[in-house]
C-alpha cells in the first residue's frame, strides 16, 4: 500500500556539463516535461512537486502541469546529494499544503525514456515487496562489468574482479547499476534515514534504456539515439 503518494521532482538550475540540462530540448519539449507528464500518466500522484532553485525552470514546470509553490533554498549546491533536497522538499511540501504523504517517488528529470509503464511497475513492485526503500536499477548488458580493469599512468590494469579471470561470461552472475529514474520511500521511514538507501532497501530492475541518466554530452547523444531507435521500433 502506497497510501497518498507525491512524485518530487529535483531540478536545481546549475547544472554544468550540460547547461540549463532540465530544460534543454528533447524531441520538442523540454527535457523535465517527459518526466512531468509520465508521473501525470501514471495517475498514482496526488501531488506532482518540481523541486527547484531556478525560476525558469520553475515556470517551464508549471507551464507543463506541476506543482511548484515555492523554491528550494537549500541543497542547491554541487555537493548536496539529491535526496538530501527531495527530503528537505518533502518536508516543505507537507508544511505548505498542511498535510502528510505516505510515500515519497523521487522521479530524476534527467530520465526522460522513463514511462509512465515504468513508474506503474516500479510501485506496484514497491506494493508486493511492501518495501519501506526501493531503488531503481538495470542489468549490465553488453558492458561485462566483472571484467572492469583499473588503469593507472602507464597504462597498466589493476583488475577489479580477479576472481573473475578464466571465467566465461555466461558463467558469471548478472550485476546491475542503480539508475536516478524512480527511487521509492515510505515517508516516515525516508525522514529518519534521511536517504533511500536506508534499512532493508530493495533494489527493482528496469529496462535499461527507460534507465538512462542523461549527464553529460555523450549521455545526451546516446538517449537521442536510443529514442529515434524506439520510436521506429514503435512505427
């Protein structure tokens, strides 16, 4: 049970590798809005909450349908960690509508192939585990991470599995990385770790392209990529 659920969208305006990242444009729109109108597709949020220190990125938000009454003015810096400001928006969002969530979904906007499919798995997934933190993560594919090397100056490796050596590679178990795209929390439990990754988190699986963070330029190259490909697949 999810109970009354807010979707919190962290999108501070700082952003350097890609400058104005959250609402650069992605196939015509900017790129918050795909992750707005998913959580509004999904039909699980009672309040759909952008978290930013940004007035432009403000406006782009409401334009699109979200909530943003008022601006974050705390954990707006480079070192912050996000959850840190989807905590302290949480605890504002609850103080200016005078009520309280259930559950906090923590949803990236840099995540834009993330679907409205893939936030109704990943809480319903939440509900059958009756998890108090889940985290979204994907398979490593064709990047065989048991494989990875460390390379100092010289060129020379450090292995980072060496147990792994000799070994075949459908011998090996699968890994997976967490991905930003849907963090789950009950909102209790969320406040006293202040971090998803609290006391008996979970990990969920996702389809690995829904899973691409979009961070810099090659990241922004590839999910442009991977769209066009999806999209032809879906024509």
């Amino acid at each position: 049970m999810v109970g009354k659920c807010i979707a919190i969208i962290p999108a501070r305006g700082g952003s350097k590798r890609i400058p104005r990242k959250n609402i650069v444009d992605f196939f015509g729109k900017p790129m918050i809005a795909w992750t707005i109108e998913a959580a509004q597709k999904s039909g699980y949020f009672e309040r759909i909450l952008v978290s930013t220190d940004d007035e432009e990125i403000a406006q782009v938000a409401r334009d699109h349908g979200a909530s943003v009454p008022f601006l974050r003015t705390e954990c707006a810096d480079d070192h912050s960690p996000v959850s840190q400001a989807t905590l302290t928006s949480l605890k504002q969002a609850e103080a200016f509508w005078d009520t309280s969530f259930d559950t906090a979904v923590q949803l990236m906007p840099n995540c834009p192939l993330r679907t409205a499919e893939d936030i109704t798995q990943a809480i319903e997934a939440f509900k059958s585990k009756q998890a108090v933190f889940q985290i979204s993560c994907f398979k490593f594919g064709w990047m065989n991470p048991w494989w990875a090397v460390r390379l100092n100056e010289q060129g020379q490796s450090e292995r980072l599995f060496p147990e792994a050596i000799g070994a075949r590679s459908q011998d090996l178990p699968p890994l997976y990385c967490p991905t930003g795209a849907i963090w789950i929390a009950r909102s209790t439990a969320f406040k006293e770790a202040s971090s998803f990754y609290g006391p008996g988190h979970v990990f969920e699986p996702m389809n690995w392209i829904a899973a691409v963070d979009i961070d810099d330029a090659e990241d922004l190259e590839m999910a442009t990529a991977v769209w066009a490909l999806r999209s032809q697949k879906q024509n």
